[in-house]
C-alpha cells in the first residue's frame, strides 16, 4: 500500500468487504482527497465502518456485491464480522450489481476481500474494465482455480501483476493486478 501511495494519486477508491473499514480508513488518511466506496453487507461491521468513516470522504455502503442486483442469504456464524454469502444463509442482504459499484465511475484501485463473493464479481468484466489496479483476497473453495481465475482478470483487460501470500494449503491467497495498457 506504502509502495502504491508513493507513486499514484488516486481519485476513487472502491473497498469490497471492507469489515470494520481498516483498509478505507487507511486509505482516506493517504489519499484524503479520494472518493472512498465501502461495500459491507454485515450488519455486526456496519457500526465500526461507519465510525471509522466518520469525518472522512468514506462512503458507506451496506451491501454485497455480485454479478447482478439481487437479495442474496448471508452467512454471519463464522465470525462476528465476517460473513460469505452462501445459498443456506442466515441472513438476507441486499446485493448492487458489479455495474454500478462505484456509481459507475473509473476507478483508480479496487479492494476486494468478499469471501468467495469474487467470483461472481468478476463474472462480469465491466468492473475491472474501469478499474485501474485490483487487490485482491481470492479464495479457491467450490471448484475454482487459478486458471479460471487468470482467465476472469485477463478478459477483463487486466495483466496479473503479483501472485502472494498464499494461505490453507493454497486455498486462498492474495493477488494484484493492473489494467493492460495494451487494451486501452
């Protein structure tokens, strides 16, 4: 992020999953001037995202993203502010399609630490077709690979930057990517 800040000035901010609003909050202090959307469909986070975007340029968002509008069912028993949405979900949030995170806009970076919630995310390449830089927290549960993963990221127009931190035996992991200056 260190490295990021030093060389970018980024306008719009996009934080999908942003919990508590760690990630935001350090975002709104670097690049104070920057449009922040966080995206957190978890009602037990809401309270201290709201509290940590208080006095900032953070836009709170309390719902999931995916593919396509819908309502979708939220898992909240693995943790008191983490949740994945699953079909046998407990609770039922709202969910804005891929299209209009961000009110449409480009964006400068995009954060996604969504659970699993990426892949129906990416299914649609129009997010990070306007996206210049992704971060993102994969997760390879219910037969997704990497292969399917460079294939979401590249038909986007975006070029794998960095593959890392790798954690559960592979099962998850952390991942940057840039758009390709070659499909603008």
């Amino acid at each position: 992020m260190f490295a990021y800040a030093r060389r970018a000035k980024p306008k719009v901010i996009v934080d999908i999953g942003a919990n508590i609003g760690m990630f935001s909050r350090l975002c709104s202090i670097l690049f104070p001037e920057a449009d922040i959307y966080a995206y957190e469909p978890n009602p037990s986070a809401l309270n201290w995202l709201r509290e940590n975007a208080v006095g900032t340029r953070i836009r709170v968002l309390p719902f999931a993203v995916a593919e396509s509008s819908a309502v979708v069912r939220l898992d909240t028993s693995c943790d008191s502010t983490i949740g994945r949405v699953v079909l046998e979900g407990d609770l039922s949030v709202n969910c804005v399609s891929a299209v209009g995170v961000g009110d449409g806009r480009e964006i400068d970076l995009l954060k996604m630490d969504c659970e699993g919630s990426e892949w129906s995310i990416l299914r649609d390449p129009s997010l990070l077709g306007r996206t210049k830089e992704l971060c993102l927290e994969y997760h390879l549960f219910d037969g997704h690979s990497l292969d399917e993963l460079r294939g979401l990221i590249e038909a986007a127009g975006h070029r794998i930057v960095k593959f890392g931190g790798t954690k559960d035996g592979g099962k998850f992991g952390l991942l940057h990517s840039a758009l390709n200056p070659e499909k603008n």
